[in-house]
C-alpha cells in the first residue's frame, strides 16, 4: 500500500488517513514516519526553506550571505532531473536560523541595510553634484560651496587625512 498518499502535513501538524481496520498499517506507518523525522531538527536548511522561514528575499539572503550575517554551514550539490549541470547551494544551520528568529535579527539587518542604502545614496549625490560644479566651470566644488576651501582648514593638522578618506565633502 502506498502510505505517502495517506499522509497529510500542515503546519508542523501530520494527518494519517487510513479505511477501517487498518490497524496493522497505522504501526507500520508511525514507525516508518518516526524513523524518518528522527534527528529532523538536525538537517541543514536549504535556501527556499530559509526565506520562508525568515520571511526574506532571495535578494537578502544573498546579501547578507556575502557579508557574513548569514552564516552557511556548507554547500550542497545536486544533479536535477533533465539538467546537464550540477547545482551547487549553501545550506544553513537549523540552530542558526533558530537563532535569527529569536533575536529578530532580519528586522535589524534591514534597518542596517536601509541606513547604508540612505549614507550612500547621500555620497553618490555629494559626488555627483561637484562633478556638475566642476564641469560647469564653477571652479572647484570647495569653492562653489560644496566643501571648505583651502585656506579654511590649513593650519589643522590631520586634516589631510579627512579628506584622504572621503570623510569631508
């Protein structure tokens, strides 16, 4: 008898449909259903999983893959049906992910992001609008209004440094 059919999952919630007198079947099949979600909570997460879970964009998760925020516990490869290739993908730890969920981490990664998308879109500006100052013969951008000037700032010291670092605009 084919029991996959008979077993229905929602929602952390498993439904065993079986006829009447089927009682030798139910034994056989919750211990077949036990030995398969035994060590369960164990088992990586694959990445479809984990934007569920997290409720993020397969954007995100790149992101903050890259950088670290997202820690993998390695990569899986796979050879899909009807496909030449291999496909190779990171897969999560379940204590991790756990983790993120109970700190509310992604609220606070995408607070960060916001912050930096905001600081960066303000520097692009910056420069754009003395790229624009200085093509319009206008002089210098420290000289349209757009930084200090020179004479401003040389008996500083350091001060080289700031502007070295793009920190003075």
């Amino acid at each position: 008898m084919e029991f996959r059919k008979l077993l229905h999952i929602e929602s952390r919630v498993l439904t065993l449909r079986l006829s009447e007198g089927a009682e030798n079947d139910v034994q056989v099949v919750f211990g077949i259903v036990s030995k398969a979600l035994q060590n369960i909570e164990d088992l990586p997460v694959i990445p479809r999983e984990i934007e569920d879970i997290l409720t993020i964009s397969t954007a995100e998760r790149h992101r903050w893959l890259k950088d670290g925020r997202l820690q993998s516990a390695g990569t899986k490869t796979v050879k899909l049906r009807g496909r030449a290739r291999n496909i190779t993908f990171h897969v999560f730890d379940p204590q991790h992910v756990e983790d993120v969920l109970d700190r509310d981490l992604v609220m606070v990664w995408r607070e960060q992001d916001a912050a930096t998308a905001a600081e960066n879109r303000r520097r692009a500006a910056g420069k754009a609008a003395m790229k624009r100052a200085q093509r319009s013969g206008r002089g210098t951008a420290a000289s349209a209004g757009y930084g200090p000037d020179e004479n401003s700032h040389s008996s500083l010291r350091g001060w080289e440094d700031f502007e070295n670092d793009g920190l003075l605009r």
